[in-house]
C-alpha cells in the first residue's frame, strides 16, 4: 500500500495582533459611546415631549370646563375691578334650573376643582396660582400647569371669557 504525504506550502498562518484587537475595541468602544449619548438624548427629548403632551391636555380640560361655565354664566360673585379672588363662582339658569357651579384650587394635591350641585369634580391636575379678575363682562383666570414628570414642564394660562356670552 502507498501512502501519500500532503505538503504544504511553507506559507504562516496568521492570527490577529495585539494592535488590531487593540484598534477594533476603540472603534467599538467609541460607537458604543455614540450609541448611549444618542439614547439618553432621545430619552431626555422624550420625557421633555411626555411632559409638554401632559400640560398641553391639563390645559385643555381646564378651559373647556371654564370656557364653558363662565359663557353661559348669568352672574358671578368675582366682584368687577376688584383684586384677584382663588375661588369663584358662576351661575346660570337652564331650562329653569338655576345652578351655581364653584371653581377653586385644592392645594394639597394641585387639582383644579369644580364644585356644582352635582358634587365636586377635579377638572386638572398640576394647578398652581389659580386666581379669577373681571373688568366688566370679562372674567380673567390665571394658572399655571406644571407636570409631574421630571422634565418639570410649565404653561402659565391667562383665559379671558365673556360671562353670559352664550
């Protein structure tokens, strides 16, 4: 029986250098550098957006429920030219039923509250500053709106409404 002998050619094989594996971890250490100051970016533009969408909804609940009451109010105990009261309220007739519904600020957790023969309701979270002015027909209210999330997001609200306009 022959055997037969393979040959190589007398070539090295070569594995990789301590400078290669050195170069490749600082492409890959400074991309992974990249990669985590782009997420905390992202997450921080997040939670900034979180916060804007959480105001931006306090706000709306807040002047629907206002805008409302006060257009159709037929009187108000906020006194014309006075100084700025944090409660008042605001009374119409409808359909024969005289109703009074009463806006104030609970303190303790932040909520705007609507007092009405019904019982009370919070219409937004985050208030702070809650006052109410009228120059004639117009009653001005101003808060602030301040979310909960740690972006810390603020709106400073001024709403004038024409009492009765409705």
């Amino acid at each position: 029986m022959k055997s037969q002998v393979t040959t190589f050619n007398n070539q090295r094989q070569r594995g990789i250098t301590l400078l290669e594996v050195i170069v490749s971890l600082g492409i890959m250490g400074a991309l992974s550098g990249v990669i985590v100051i782009s997420s905390f970016a992202m997450l921080k533009a997040q939670a900034s957006t979180n916060g804007q969408a959480e105001v931006a909804i306090e706000v709306s609940k807040s002047t629907r429920w206002l805008a409302r009451d006060i257009h159709h109010a037929a009187s108000s105990d906020v006194v014309d030219g006075a100084d700025a009261v944090t409660t008042a309220g605001f009374t119409w007739n409808d359909a024969g039923v005289i109703t009074t519904c009463t806006y104030s600020m609970n303190a303790g957790n932040n909520t705007m509250v609507r007092t009405c023969p019904s019982g009370p309701k919070a219409v937004a979270n985050g208030i702070t500053g809650l006052q109410f002015t009228r120059s004639g027909d117009l009653v001005t209210v101003s808060y602030t709106v301040t979310t909960s999330q740690p972006a810390g997001y603020t709106e400073d609200v001024a709403l004038t409404i024409l009492i009765g306009g409705g």
